[in-house]
C-alpha cells in the first residue's frame, strides 16, 4: 500500500504482514433489558471507527525509514493510505479501498529484532474520516458454521432460603438465548455479513435454520430464529480467499 502526508516521501510505500485483525466498532451501546431482551442505543454510522493493529518488516534500515517518515508526518498527524492489494483489507472486507483512506497511528508498538538484521515494527491505525463502502447482498450463514458453537439460555429463576432454611423459589420467565458461533466466509460472504451488521444496527431479523442446528440458542428455546447481532469478531484472513468471523447472536423474546 501506499502512504501520503505532510512531510512523508513521495512515492511511499509499506507492505505489512499477513495476520491483522480488522476491528469494526460500530456506535451500538447494548443493554439488557428486565425482560430479556437486548437493546441498543445508537450514536449513528458516522460515529462507528474501524482500527487495525498491523506489522511491517525488513532490514533494521526500512524500519528505521518508516519511522522517520511518521516522525516527519508528526505536525499533522494523520496521513492517506491507498493501493491496497487484496491482502491488505485491514478494516474488514466490506470497506470501499479504491481510493484514499485517512488514518491516524494511535498507538505504537516496539521495534523488534526477529532474526540478525531482521526488524518487525508494530502499530495500530485508525480512520480519521467516515469510510466508504461496497454494496453488499444477502449474506449466507447456513454454510459457514464451524465445531463447536454454544447455544444456551442462562435460566432466570432466583432460588431462595430463608434464614430458617426454607425453601422458595421465584421464575421470572425472561429467560433469553446466546448463539455463539465461528465459521470460515469467502470473503465476499464476509463482506456481506459485516455490511448487514453495519446496516442493520440493532434491529431483529431472522438468522434462519442454520445447517445441521436444530436449537441455535438452546433446547429449551425451542426453534427461535429471531435474534440480534451483539457483535462480530473479525480475526482476519484464513488463506487468500476467506475470512474468519466469530459472531454473537442474542435471542428475540
């Protein structure tokens, strides 16, 4: 990728090593409410921010030049980003990298020695202006799903003694479930699903029958499909054409 700025070479460029994670936070405060229920409050998409801790190596001289070049870029203190290849997708997939991207360093790692004369320099960016982004469609979940998912609803029953030992016991029957679950996307289908999180906000929608689970967010729940997405986890590219995304599903009462 390339890099611009105040004070920053012309015709810059970094390649960063593969294994960053994309981080989108998106402006969803969540809460859970008394009955079970879990709501948001949303600031709006232009309040969402997109981060990624990346890596960069090479000869002790390259490391050192990078960090001249941010040195010399410290008046400003953000600069463009733009050429991104295919691998280097280091907001997620669903952003829009054709043209330039401003960001900010907001947070430095060491410089490491890796090997003799082999340097590695950790640093964490994050956008400075709202992102654009590439239209998505419907994203697949049924095909996706790795071993090991959890499905479970934590039981809203208070059992009481009293202080002579008795024995009570209260339901409040607001039980509601987590689908926990982690699978490997094409990146097209990650892209998919990371806009209609983006999108989508906090509103319901049906996750459908995923494959092979009869009760995604526990037997007792019964075959709800309804649900919420509380969050994704996005831990970056598996191989060159897929992603893996761990999401988190609340249940719809």
């Amino acid at each position: 990728m390339d890099i611009a700025g105040t004070g920053i070479s012309a015709d810059y460029s970094i390649s960063i090593l593969p294994g960053f994670r994309p981080r989108q936070v998106l402006s969803l405060s969540w809460q859970q409410a008394a009955d079970g229920n879990w709501y948001a409050t949303d600031r709006g998409s232009d309040e969402d921010y997109y981060e990624c801790t990346i890596s960069i190596a090479g000869l002790e001289t390259v490391i050192n030049t990078f960090i001249d070049e941010m040195e010399n870029n410290r008046q400003d203190g953000y600069f463009t980003m733009s050429n991104f290849n295919t691998s280097e997708y280091i907001f997620g997939e669903n952003v829009d990298y054709s043209g330039d991207i401003d960001v900010a360093i907001v947070n430095w790692g060491q410089k490491e020695q890796r090997a003799l004369k082999a340097y590695k320099q950790t640093f964490t960016v994050r956008n400075t202006a709202v992102l654009s982004f590439q239209e998505g469609s419907t994203y697949n979940l049924t095909d996706n799903i790795s071993v090991g998912y959890t499905g479970w609803a934590e039981p809203t029953e208070v059992k009481r003694f009293t202080y002579d030992n008795t024995y009570s016991a209260i339901n409040r029957d607001c039980d509601a479930g987590v689908f926990e679950m982690e699978g490997i996307w094409t990146k097209d289908n990650a892209k998919n699903l990371l806009n209609f999180q983006r999108t989508n906000r906090g509103a319901s929608f049906s996750i459908g029958s995923p494959a092979g689970i009869s009760y995604p967010f526990g037997k007792k729940r019964g075959s709800v499909t309804n649900a919420k997405i509380l969050e994704i986890n996005n831990m970056g590219l598996y191989g060159l054409h897929h992603n893996r995304l761990a999401v988190k599903f609340a249940e719809v009462i």
